[in-house]
C-alpha cells in the first residue's frame, strides 16, 4: 500500500504562486510516474502534469509555460510550482503515483485546495 500527502495549497491572489507537495510513502516502487489533476467544481478532474521517474514532464496546454512539475526520487515526493495564477485554475489538486505495467498500482492522495481570488 502506498499513501500520498498533498501539501502546499491555499489562497492566492490572481497573478500569484504557489508550489505544491506530495509525498509518498509505504511500498513505493521504483520507476513509477507522478501526476498532478484538478477538479474544479462542477467539472471533471482533469490531468495538470506528468514526470516519470526519470524526470521526463509533459503538461496539459491549459498551464503549459506557467506550472513546472518536478520531483526528488530520494524522498518520493513530487512537486508542483505553479505560476501566473487565474482564477480558472482554481481546484481540488490531487496527486497520483502509478506504474503503467500494473494496472493495480495506481494511488491517490487526499487533494489539497487551491483558490485564486482577489
């Protein structure tokens, strides 16, 4: 069993920053993939950003240029330094860790608010 920790959220102002946390502990194995997805309210949740364990991101269009995903495979922990903030990427952030080849590997984290208002 693994659990994630999501850290980091809160209110921002538009234009604002904030960077995100997710630790993950327990039975976590190696070359997994991280993720970060939002859900706003009455939307479906919806992929931010992906790292491999290798470190290669690739981002939804809607934060490209202004999140950066990255991690620290020595304390499992994935992070999400998110920039330029509007009010449209208010949510729920979640992480997920997964390996692709097992199907049943795929964890959640308990989410962690983040409002953009003024």
């Amino acid at each position: 069993q693994v659990q994630l920790v999501e850290s980091g959220g809160g209110l921002v102002q538009p234009g604002g920053s904030l960077r995100l946390s997710c630790a993950a502990s327990g039975r976590v194995f190696r070359f997994n993939i991280m993720d970060w997805y939002r859900q706003a309210p009455g939307k479906q949740r919806e992929l931010v950003a992906s790292i491999t364990y290798g470190g290669i991101a690739t981002y939804a269009d809607s934060v490209k240029g202004r999140f950066t995903i990255s991690r620290d495979n020595a304390k499992n922990t994935v992070y999400l330094q998110m920039s330029s903030l509007n009010a449209e990427d208010t949510a729920v952030y979640y992480c997920n860790l997964r390996v692709p080849s097992v199907p049943a590997y795929d964890f959640w984290g308990q989410g962690t608010q983040v409002t953009v208002s003024s």
